[in-house]
C-alpha cells in the first residue's frame, strides 16, 4: 500500500511519498533532477542542499527576497555554515560525482548557498534601493579556432609527441543569445553587485571572434597536466580585441575551444589544467581563462556528461568566485589574504578571527571581515577601463620622474626609479630598478603610456602597444578620475610613487 500526503512550504510543493515498509522519500524538484539522473538515494544534506538553493534561487530571481532568505534561515538553522558537518559533506559530494556524474560543488551547493545568502542579506537590507555608484564591463572574449599537437597516450604526453589536431569553438556558446554563459554568470554578477552593497553594478557583453585562430599545448609539468593556450596566443587576442572594446571593458574572459583529449582512453578520467585566472591586455585587470568544453560537459574528474541547467546554475558559480577570488586578493595584498598561493587549504594560515573550516567560508569571512572595509572600496578598485584621453593632456614627463614600488616587494626589480632622458633625440625616461636592469620608455602621453623598446627584457612587439608602462591617475572616492598621477602598471604588476 502506498500513501501520498501534499504539503505546500514557502511556495514550494512536496510530496511525501511512504511505502508499506514505513520507508518515506520526498518528491521535490532536487529528488526529481536526482533520480533523473540515477540517483534514487542521496545523502539527506546533499538533497536538501540543493533543495534549499532552487526555491531560494526561483524566489529570488523573481524579486520575492522574503522568501528567499526564509529558505535559506531555515536550511541554516538546521545545519549552520562554517561546521565540521559541512566539511564531511564536502568530500561525500565528490564521490557523488565520481560514482554518478553529478557534479553540483563540492560540498553540495554550498558555494552558490553562500553567494546566495549573501545577495539576500544585501537585497534585504535598507540600503538595497539605491542605485550603483559604478559598473564593471565584464567582456567575454569568444576564440574561434585553436590549434596544435595533440598527444594520443601517456607516452605521448611525457616525450611531448602527439597528432597535430584543429578545434573549433562549442556552438553552444553562442546559442540563444549566450544563453549557457549568461546562465552560468548570473550568481557571480548579482553576488559582486552584493559585495559591494549595491555601489558597483556588473554589465556583461559578448565579442566572438570566430576567425581568429591561437595555438594551444598539452603539456606535464611537475606530475601537472596542462592543456591551454600557448605561444603567441595572448599577443593574436588582444590584437584582434577592437581598441574600443580594449578600452571600455574592466573585467575579461577569455574562452579558447578545447585542446583536451579526453577522446582517448589514456585520458578519459583525467584532470587537465586550462585556465584559471589572468589579467587583461593591460596586466591589472582581472581575465578569467578557461576552455569551451568548461561550460558545456563535466570535466572528466569533476562528472561525467553534459551539464545540466541545475548543475550549471549551482557548480559554474563556484569556479567563478575561486578564481575571482584570486584578483581580490591580489588587488588588496596589504590584508594578507593569500601571501602564499591558495594559503586557505591550509586551515592553519587563516586569520585568527576566522570561525569556518574549508574555502567558500574562507571566502565568505574575507568577504565580510575584510574586503567590505578595504581602501579603495570593491566599486572603485574593481574599474580598470582606461580614464579618458582628455585628462593625459596635463601630465608632464616631470611629473612621473620619482621612486616606484611594487606591492607585495618580492624582488629588487619592484622598486625603481624613473628619471628624464632624451630618446632617440625626443624628451624621455629611464626606468633603472635595484637589481640593476635599465630601460627607455618612449612617451605616449595621448594613450597614457610609456613605451618599451628592444632594449626592454619584458618588450613583446606582438602585444598592443608592446607591454608598456601604463600611467595610473588617481580617484575619488566615488571612483571618479581626477588628473593626477598615482604610479604605473606594468606586467601585471602596480607601481606606486614612493618620492621624488
């Protein structure tokens, strides 16, 4: 005998379904996508997770934030962030997606629980009217075409032997307007909008260069496999990047069309690194990196299959914040937050006023302990396109001449000085930094930038304007330009005057 009771719960239906054996599973929309996947018998916290983040989500998406946070107080409540119970569930969920394919974080939803829990808190609050002070262009750089040797075995892999192959982007990419990366962006933008209590907005456009071809490599390195870009690939995309989508855009990413090949058996379950976290043509602003196939099918050693909308709404977010995280942490060295590369897998490095236990609460803690205060704030940092021409017309060579510093300080080549000189018969400079490396720099002042030469060990004349020293100007508060300098950026690094 079978009994069915209905209960409806925050707008959300369920059915509780019992069996003679006394045995009772809920039919919701988590259990649904579970079962359609071949898992009939989740962990009750992975079920319930994922549960809590679509009710939570299709509140939220459609203005009802009362109720989005109700369901995200009440999954809290039971099994609050930042505990031990939460940490197990973490390496449950990886199995899951071994065993099963199903790749939705790890733990399960966690990461987009917490991003959502934070869009809530500002949504909810007295503040959450106000219109941005800012926005951050995001531009997503669509590659066409990639090319290159292709290994067919592990042994092909270590000799660096393989099949030339040629590879085009995902299609999926750009239908229905984008759809699939619009989907798998929505989270991050509406959280970064949150970190900054609403003062910085995000706007994502799209540039597919369909004709443009790069060069991509399998490679091991260190017991680390690699398949990305290579060669002179940066210098062919930011060439084919138009100057004015150069020049209006803060944020990139850039997507490459797979070289990975999982195709042969060697290489079905392996995990390949094919991106991560960049900067932009101008080395401060942060780029995302990643391959096509990223965003259309589970990694091999994440699932198994195509993703699904659930899977891409609740995991893709997860990636995004890792990797922004990066650039946060970098744009305010001075908090100490990654003095060592991912220094928050060792649970001993954490602030002392830390209270979690694994990376999105390191995450969600940096976020509210620290970067909420930080100086610049997060809706003027963040901003990257250029100042306009205009306000390069009153800078003077003289007014660049000092001592620069680079922060962190790692080596004698982040500090330096910039002094007058003549170059090839004009008004020029001469970078000379402690370690004894010396160069001239060749005024631009209606770009804003000096210009590197040959004499250079940085010069790339592949690169728009051959990695130049780009002229920083100051801000505001609000973030607003104002005609004076405040250092240089150059090779992803920022420069600042210490004195003349």
């Amino acid at each position: 005998m079978m009994r069915i009771a209905v209960a409806a719960s925050a707008g959300l239906l369920t059915l509780a379904v019992s069996d003679a054996a006394g045995m009772a599973r809920e039919d919701t929309p988590a259990q649904r996508f579970l079962t359609a996947q071949g898992f009939e018998s989740p962990p009750a916290l992975y079920r319930e997770a994922l549960d809590t983040f679509l009710q939570a989500e299709a509140a939220y998406r459609r203005k009802d934030y009362v109720g989005a946070e109700r369901a995200l107080q009440n999954l809290w409540s039971r099994h609050p962030p930042g505990t031990d119970e939460w940490a197990a569930a973490y390496r449950q969920a990886w199995e899951i997606g071994r065993s099963h394919g199903i790749n939705i974080g790890c733990p399960p939803a966690y990461y987009a629980l917490r991003m959502l829990t934070e869009c809530v808190r500002w949504r909810r609050s007295p503040d959450s009217h106000t219109k941005p002070l800012a926005a951050a262009t995001l531009t997503v750089v669509l590659v066409g075409k990639s090319s290159g040797v292709q290994p067919t075995t592990s042994d092909d892999l270590t000799q660096g032997r393989g099949k030339q192959a040629s590879h085009v982007l995902e299609a999926g990419l750009l239908a229905e307007n984008h759809r699939v990366l619009r989907d798998s962006l929505w989270l991050f933008c509406e959280y970064m909008r949150a970190a900054s209590d609403g003062r910085l907005d995000v706007r994502v456009r799209f540039l597919h260069l369909p004709e443009l071809e790069v060069p991509v490599a399998v490679t091991i390195s260190n017991g680390r496999r690699f398949a990305g870009l290579s060669g002179d690939a940066w210098g062919r995309i930011w060439s084919a990047v138009p100057s004015r989508t150069r020049a209006e855009s803060d944020w990139w990413w850039v997507i490459y069309p797979s070289c990975i090949p999982e195709q042969y058996p060697d290489f079905e379950r392996t995990e390949f690194i094919t991106g991560g976290m960049g900067t932009g043509h101008d080395g401060l602003s942060p780029c995302f990196i990643i391959d096509d196939r990223w965003m259309t099918r589970k990694p091999p050693h994440l699932g198994l299959g195509p993703y699904t909308d659930i899977e891409r709404h609740t995991y893709l977010p997860q990636w995004l914040q890792h990797e922004f995280m990066h650039h946060l942490f970098r744009t305010y060295p001075q908090l100490g937050l990654e003095a060592r590369d991912h220094q928050w897998f060792d649970r001993k490095t954490w602030p002392g006023d830390f209270e979690g236990r694994i990376e999105p609460d390191y995450y969600a803690e940096a976020l509210t302990k620290r970067l909420k205060d930080a100086d610049p704030p997060l809706h003027v940092a963040l901003r990257y396109a250029p100042p306009p021409a205009r306000l390069f017309k009153g800078v003077k060579l003289e007014d660049l001449v000092g001592s620069y510093r680079h922060e962190p300080v790692e080596n004698d080549w982040h500090i330096g000085t910039l002094k007058l000189e003549t170059v090839d018969g004009k008004p020029g400079l001469r970078w000379t930094n402690k370690a004894g490396a010396t160069w001239t720099l060749t005024p631009d002042l209606a770009k804003g930038i000096l210009r590197t030469g040959p004499d250079c060990p940085y010069y790339d004349a592949t690169r728009p304007d051959g990695v130049p020293f780009r002229i920083l100007l100051r801000r505001d508060r609000n973030g607003n330009w104002l005609p004076e300098v405040d250092g240089f950026a150059f090779h992803g690094g920022r420069y600042a005057p210490t004195g003349k």
